[in-house]
C-alpha cells in the first residue's frame, strides 16, 4: 500500500536518509554533549531534527508536511523561548554567585 502517492523506491530512498541522518545527527548531538556545547540549546537541537525529517518527508508530500511544520511550529514556540530563557537564568544565577563569592 502507498498512500503518499510517490513511488515505493523514492520512499525508501528518504527513509534511509532519514536512518543515517539520525543515526550522525545523534553523534553530533553526543560530541556536543560531551563538550557542555548543549546547554542551553536542546530544544534548539530537538527542532533542528524535526526540521530535517519534516524537509524530507516534503519530498513525499508537500501539504501536509507543511502543515506538520505549522502545527510543531504552534506547539513547540513556547517551549524553545521558555527552554532558552530558563538557560538564560540559570546562567546569570551561577554569574551572581561567582561575582558574590570574590
């Protein structure tokens, strides 16, 4: 069964980029883990994942990955300022204390 309408061979051929485009992108994300480089910017890090699977799936079916697009873009806007001001914070909590302690 194909309910995209595209070809099975064009299917898989997104499929497995997908499948070594996740497998890589978790290495990246593992690399900026260990380096501290993520704090901060996981949501960032989540959307640009979503980002690359939604651009793919485009390829499939244009409509509705754009609207999955809008719909993740709704409900997830809150999360990346809150995510990104909760860092924000945190960082200037730790800078007060360090400027407190001399």
């Amino acid at each position: 069964m194909n309910l995209s309408g595209q070809n099975p061979v064009t299917i898989w051929h997104i499929m497995g980029f997908l499948f070594t485009f996740g497998f890589l992108y978790n290495l990246l994300v593992g690399w900026l883990e260990r380096r501290g480089y993520d704090e901060g910017y996981t949501s960032l890090l989540v959307v640009i994942g979503v980002g690359v699977t939604l651009i793919a799936y485009s390829f499939m079916d244009v409509v509705p990955a754009i609207e999955i697009a809008l719909a993740f873009a709704a409900s997830g806007f809150w999360m990346v300022i809150g995510s990104w001001w909760r860092h924000v914070q945190a960082r200037r909590r730790a800078q007060d204390l360090l400027r407190s302690a001399k």
